[in-house]
C-alpha cells in the first residue's frame, strides 16, 4: 500500500510543480515570479523526500535540508535586489 | 511493516500532497499579488509537515531510531515562511503593485514608501461598504 500511496503523491506534487510554472511564466510582476520560485523549491524538497521513502534510504534528507536553505536565501537575496538595487551594500 | 503503520504513514503522506496541491492550485487562481502570499505559506507549512512526519514515522519503523532530520527540516521552514512574505509584500508595495479594490489601509502604501511610521491620525479606514456589513 505505501508504494502505491507514494506514486499517488508523486503525481499530485509533479501536477503542483507544473502548476508553479505556470504562474512562473504568465506572472505580470517580478514578484509573483519570485514567489513561484519559492514554491517550486518547496515542492522540490517534498518530492526528494518521497524519493528517499521509495528507496527505502534516509540518505536524501540531508540534500532536502540544503535545498531549503537555497530556497529560502535565493527568495531574500531576489527580494533584496528588487528593494534596494544591491544584494550586499 | 504492520498493517497500521503503513495505513498511518499513507494517510499523512496524502494529506500532505493534498494541501500542497491546493497551495499550488491557490498560487495560480488567486487574482491579486498581495492575495496570493497567502497561499503558498499554507502549502509549505501544513504540506511539508504533514509529509516530514509521514517519513519520521517511516523512519521509525524501519530504521529503529527517530532521526530530527525532518524535525529540522520543518522548523526551519516555519521559521523562514513568514520572512520570504515579508521581504516580498515589502518589494511589491515599493514597486507599486497594482492592488485589490478590496484591500483596507491602501493610504499607509505611500507612507512605508517614504519608510514613515504610520501615525494615529491614519486610522483604520478600510472601505465603508465592508464596514456596514
């Protein structure tokens, strides 16, 4: 039951990613593009982790712990850039 | 693996990929910048959570041990959430994105433009037909 559980959610976070993109492209503003950004990183890291419990490995929470940071740090530094025109001033 | 267990971890996955496909759904439908931060707060927190106890019980039952791996993952998110929205409601009222009719306190965008607090006189004055409602 879990393998089919897992291939059921798998499908439904791929049909979220696609809907991400979605707005990604038709955003009228930046900021909407950086908001679907963010939330495509999120959908990303749901899915290494169902990859890792179809696998039966704890070994791919750790790159879900990274892709977080990266997600989160990419969001502040585009928002950053959009208010004052320099990451690091 | 039990019979209860996998029905449990099944059940918290799926509840997990529903919220974010509804965040996703939300992200896409919602018609106005300042209106769609919201959605995607709920997809992360509720999502995310529900999926990253579905793997710390999974982990549990095959490995032995609870590994705060996931623990970790989930606090950093909720920590992080509310500061991703602030950073871009604030990039998107310097930019002067196009707002709601609805939207209440539209008169204090100019003021955080100028970085001025707002003052008691800017009271709350949101639009008249919702306060007669």
């Amino acid at each position: 039951m879990l393998d089919i559980a897992v291939i059921v959610v798998a499908s439904m976070l791929s049909l979220a990613l696609v809907l991400n993109l979605w707005r990604l492209i038709i955003g009228p503003h930046v900021v909407d593009r950086i908001l679907a950004l963010d939330t495509m990183y999120i959908n990303s890291i749901a899915l290494i982790l169902l990859y890792g419990i179809y696998n039966k490995t704890p070994l791919y929470f750790e790159a879900a712990l990274l892709i977080a940071m990266l997600g989160f740090v990419s969001s502040v530094a585009f928002g950053k850039y959009l208010l004052r025109g320099d990451i690091i001033e | 693996m039990s019979f209860m267990a996998e029905l449990i971890i099944s059940s918290l996955l799926i509840l997990g990929g529903l919220f974010v496909l509804v965040g996703s759904i939300g992200l896409l439908r919602l018609q106005d910048l300042y209106v769609r931060l919201h959605a995607p707060t709920k997809a992360t927190t509720l999502g995310l959570g529900s999926i990253l106890i579905g793997s710390m019980v999974y982990m549990y039952n095959t490995q032995g041990y609870i590994s705060v791996n996931e623990l970790l993952i989930t606090l950093f998110l909720v920590i992080t959430a509310p500061v991703t929205a602030h950073i871009l409601a604030k990039a998107a009222m310097h930019h002067r994105v196009k707002v709601m009719e609805r939207t209440r306190n539209q008169h204090l965008i100019e003021k955080a433009r100028m970085q001025m607090p707002p003052t008691s006189a800017d009271a709350d004055q949101g639009d008249k037909e919702s306060d007669k409602a």
